[in-house]
DNA sequence: CAAATTCCCGACTAGGCCCA
DNA sequence: TGGGCCTAGTCGGGAATTTG
C-alpha cells in the first residue's frame, strides 16, 4: 500500500468515476484502475464498486476513505511545515469578480499581494455576481468579490462605490443651475439600465428607494455603452462612480442627492477555508483597509 | 410500438517501456 | 529487477437510432 493508491482512492470517491480521478490526478483510466485494484488485492477487500454508471465507495470502502483523507490531510500539514520552514510558499489563488472591480479595487491589492507572495500563482476571472456565487458554491473559485447591500459575518468588507447620475450635455437637468439631482427625479426620465454584471444597479437602487424606474429604454451590461447611449441623448443613466470616462464630452456628470453606496465584500469558497493563498489574501486585504481606515480614507480601498 | 442494430462510455487485461 | 505507468485491444451495458 503506497500514498498514490490512497490518493487514486480518494479521487475516485471525490469524482465517481476513475476516469474523472484520472483526469484530476494526471493519470490514464487505466493506471487509476491498476492503482485501484492493486489496493483492494492488498487490504482484501473492494472498497469501490464498479458499475456502467460510475463508481462509488462500499461501505467498508468509506470506513477505509475517512482514514484516507485523514493521511492525505497529514500530509499536506507536513507539506506546509516544512515549505514554511525552508522559506517557499507556493499554492495557487483563483479570485472572480466583475470586470469593474478589476478596474477600480483589485490593482493595487493584486500588485501588493504578487510583491509579497510571488510563489502564488493568482488566476483572475470576470463573471457577473450570480456566476460568482454559483463558482464559489461549486469551488469553482477560492474567493470571489461581491457586491451587497451590507456587510455579513462570512463576508470581508473591500471597499465601496457612490452612485452618481450622468445626463446628455443639452438635457434641462443638466443645463440647471443644481449641484446635485435625487434618483427618484430621474426614475421618470427615459432612462438607460446600466448593470455591470451586478444585481445590485439603478434599477434595484429605485426600487428600494419605492420609486422604481418607469421608463427603461434600453438594457446594457458594460457601463461604457450607457456612456454613449446618453452622449446620444436616448436617456439618463445612474453609474458607480469609479466607472466614470475620463472624457465626459457631451455628457454631464452630478452627485446623486439620495445616499447610495454599492458595498464590496471578498466571500472565500468553502472548501478554500484551509487554503494559506486565500488566508494570506484576506489578510493581506484587511491590513490595506485598516491602513486606509486609519488615514480617514473615505472610501477603503479606491 | 417493439425488436434489432449501432454508438458511446467506462472498465479491465496484456504487453511493453522507463527508471531507480 | 521490480514497480509504476502507458498504449492497444477487448468487453459489457445503456442510450439512441433504425427497421419491420
């Protein structure tokens, strides 16, 4: 009996099939059968079952598997010792967010995050929040940023966004004489529903304000088309500040008179609660936004 | 509609290669 | 030399398709 049947047993319960655990462990089919049957010829017993449908563990088989991942489990504890004790850190980081934050929250964290840990390897992935909720509930992801009205005990506080309003240059809010305008003003206006991928946008905003918009004439995910669709004066918009064009030819810009914050918060998956990337991610986050609280930054991380 | 055929997937065996 | 892994070939069963 050797750690790589016991790691072929546990890939074939984890997958239910051994040619999905051949997949996961880098193997062909057969090698993860041979591996399989050469552990139950030793222990004397089957411990998978084998059927046209996949395979699964008998009931001696989840007796023999808890003790398997309780070796495996060892394993990576020593692993971790003594990558810890000759000074490597390896491991890898898969974070998903929608493409706003990448441009506004993240930089500055990622760029620190590589500087201090350059043996991690970070993959970023672009999503909408209800595909980053299914990929961390899958495990798809180790940690996802997402976009919440308030803060829960499993979220970790990121950062925060103001709402703003844009309006075509030549329409009668922009050309008044005001500093600021109330979303519910504009919930009559023909307007422009800019989402960005997050359920959370002037729509939503509306509705819990109890005004809701009445006059939604077009849809659009990326908050650039909202930008030239009110350049052309087809209707107003309401936008995360931080998403702004640096060129606001033909549009104007004014602060919203409601107070309306989109509130970020990094949500780690659960089955990457042990891993040391994403704790030294959170960590590393949460040393950003006390340094940032501390020096009365208005907003944490922006 | 039921039986026959074909296709596809998953698993196993045999034989051979590589490397410590 | 033996263990670990690979490829090629084979088998069995379910699903889909064809045929009478």
């Amino acid at each position: 009996m050797n750690l790589s049947q016991i790691r072929v047993l546990v890939a074939v319960s984890d997958t239910g099939s051994l040619t999905a655990a051949a997949q996961r462990l880098g193997l062909s089919q057969s090698g993860v059968s041979q591996a399989l049957a050469a552990l139950e010829t030793h222990l004397g017993v089957m411990l998978i079952s084998r059927t046209q449908r996949g395979a699964e563990a008998t009931a001696i088989g989840d007796e023999v598997l808890a003790e398997a991942r309780d070796v495996l489990a060892s394993l990576d504890r020593i692993k971790r010792a003594t990558d810890l004790a000759r000074g490597v850190e390896q491991g890898r980081l898969r974070l998903a967010a929608f493409p706003s934050v990448f441009h506004t929250l993240l930089p500055p964290l990622l760029r620190r995050f590589q500087e201090l840990h350059p043996g991690i390897e970070v993959v970023t992935l672009e999503a909408s929040d209800t595909e980053i909720e299914a990929w961390l509930a899958a495990g798809t992801v180790d940690l996802g940023v997402t976009a919440v009205e308030s803060y829960s005990a499993t979220q970790f506080p990121l950062g925060q966004d103001d709402w703003v309003a844009v309006l075509p240059s030549g329409h009668a809010i922009a050309t008044a004489p005001i500093h600021s305008v109330s979303l519910a003003r504009l919930s009559n206006e023909p307007f422009i529903l800019a989402t960005g991928g997050c359920t959370i946008h002037a729509g939503s905003l509306a509705e819990t304000l109890g005004c809701g918009l009445q006059d939604v004439r077009m849809e659009v995910r990326d908050w650039i088309s909202s930008f030239a669709l009110v350049r052309e004066g087809l209707g107003v918009t309401v936008v995360p500040e931080p998403t702004l064009p640096s060129d606001r030819r033909g549009i104007r810009v004014l602060p919203l008179k409601e107070d309306l914050h989109r509130y970020f918060a990094l949500k780690p998956s659960f089955l990457a609660q042990n891993n040391p990337a994403v704790s030294a991610f959170l960590n590393l986050a949460r040393s950003q936004v006390q340094m940032l609280q501390t020096s009365n930054s208005e907003k944490l991380l922006v």
